[in-house]
C-alpha cells in the first residue's frame, strides 16, 4: 500500500494489529473511575458475591484486564498475554473473535462506551500511516516503561532516532 486513506485503511492489515496490540497493551485510560450510584450486588467470574455499597469510588482495573493471561495468553491467542504481539489479532480473526468479545477497555466498556471510537481509529490509523511511510523508526532505549498520569505516557518521552525514508 503506497499511501493511506479513510477508503483503504481497512485493508492495512499490520498496521491496524499493530495499533489494536499498542491500545491493548498500553491503553490510554489505564483505570475507568466509578461510583455507585445504588447498593448494588455484583457476582465475580467464580461465582462469589460482592455486595458494593452506594457511594463506592471504583477504579476499573483496565490495565491489567487487557493483559489478563485467560483472555489474552496462549491458549486463547496463541502469544503470552503480556507479549507485544500484533499477529495475536490474526490467530483472533481465524476464530471468529475480535476485541468486542474479548476482556479488552481500551475504548471503555457499556453504556459509556467511547462514541468517537471509529474517529479516534481513524485518526490514528492515518496520522501513524502517514509517518511509518515517511521515516523509519528505530527505539533508542531497549524497553520503555510506561508512566502513569491522566492518561498513560511512556516514561522516556518517546525517544527513538528518525531516519528520512527514500
Ligand atoms: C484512539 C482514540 C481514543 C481512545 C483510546 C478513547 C478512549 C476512551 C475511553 C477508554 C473512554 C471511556 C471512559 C470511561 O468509561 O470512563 C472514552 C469515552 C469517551 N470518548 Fe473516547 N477515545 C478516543 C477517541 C475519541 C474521540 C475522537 C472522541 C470524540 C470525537 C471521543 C469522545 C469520547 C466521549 C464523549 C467519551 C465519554 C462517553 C460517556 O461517558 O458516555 N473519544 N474514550
């Protein structure tokens, strides 16, 4: 594909696994804040009650959901959960399963659920695009840590060396 557009950017396969598995491991919203609004009763996955008091504050725990290793791990994707894997999405696509089945908040979950998903998307897709055809990127640290704050940053700054493609 020479160029992206909002027509072809469906079809950019590897770059879309690839932003998919960025959102996933490093979503931009690392916890959801709630607050019970009523007494409510929730039942966990094994079958526990927890009774949750109004006026609870919640922190939904997106960070560590989208790397949960029953949802993520092998046996389901056939990668680690915590590995960045983009090919992941295409062992997932085989199977029929994509992210809206998966333990996976990167746009948030229910009735609040991000509106301006397909926008954000798309933005992304065609601004990380445009730039991957202009320069190589080569990571100047062997790992980066991400830094927690209002959203999730990436604790260097973001240091990489950018070479000029032909
Ligand atoms: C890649 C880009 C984006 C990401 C990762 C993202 C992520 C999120 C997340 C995680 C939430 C849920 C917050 C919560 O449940 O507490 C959210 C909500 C929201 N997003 Fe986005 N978003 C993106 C782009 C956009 C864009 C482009 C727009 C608007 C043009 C937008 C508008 C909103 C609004 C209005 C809400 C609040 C919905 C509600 O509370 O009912 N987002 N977003």
């Amino acid at each position: 594909m020479n160029s992206y557009d909002p027509d072809n950017l469906a079809s950019a396969v590897t770059l879309n696994r690839v932003l998919e598995e960025t959102l996933r491991l490093t979503p931009a919203l690392y916890f959801l804040p709630r607050r019970a609004t009523v007494d409510t009763w929730i039942e966990t996955t094994d079958h526990r009650k927890m009774f949750i008091p109004k006026g609870t504050q919640l922190r939904l725990d997106v960070w560590h959901a989208n790397r949960c290793e029953e949802f993520w791990g092998k046996a389901v994707t056939g990668y680690p959960a915590e590995a960045f894997a983009p090919d992941r999405w295409e062992v997932l696509a085989k199977k029929g399963i994509t992210a809206k089945d998966m333990l996976h908040f990167g746009f948030g979950h229910g009735p609040r659920f991000c509106p301006g998903r397909f926008l954000g998307l798309l933005e992304v897709g065609l601004v990380v695009g445009a730039v991957v055809k202009m320069f190589k990127f080569t990571a100047v640290g062997k790992e980066t840590q991400a830094k927690a704050g209002v959203s999730t940053k990436p604790a260097d700054g973001v240091l990489v060396d950018l070479e000029l493609r032909p």
